[in-house]
C-alpha cells in the first residue's frame, strides 16, 4: 500500500502533532525514511514492524494507545 504525497503530508502532520517536542527531528527523519522507502516500492511489512516501535518511543504518553490502534489497523491493511 502506497500512500500519495498528499497522504503522506496528512498522516506526518497527525503523528507529529502527537510526538514529544524534543522528538520531533527524530520523527520526522523517520517518517521521512518510510516515505522514501514507499516511494520507491521497496516498503515492506518489515518496515512497519520496526518503524513502529520506534515511533511509540517518540509519542506523548497520552498518544500511544491512539497511533497503536492506527498502526495495528494500518499493518492489517498493508
């Protein structure tokens, strides 16, 4: 599943809105390699597994159980 970059705008503003403020060029650099990756055709499922821990490092505390929801819907849709 590949998102459009009008997608991929949407979906960093919704998690960068959620991460901690001094994680924020983390997150960004992360998404960042994700969107390349997609881009590319070369995003695979593995991607998802190791980007999410990842991010869930970077979330506000009161964020996590939303973004996991998202991810977990998102990985059962890829």
């Amino acid at each position: 599943m590949q998102l459009d970059k009008n997608m991929q705008e949407m979906f960093s503003n919704f998690i960068l809105q959620r991460v901690k403020e001094d994680k924020v060029e983390e997150a960004k650099a992360l998404l960042a390699e994700n969107f390349k990756k997609q881009d590319e055709g070369t995003f695979t499922k593995d991607d998802i597994e190791q980007f999410v821990p990842k991010m869930m490092d970077y979330l506000k505390p009161e964020k996590i159980e939303e973004i996991r929801a998202i991810a977990k819907q998102f990985s059962i849709n890829f």
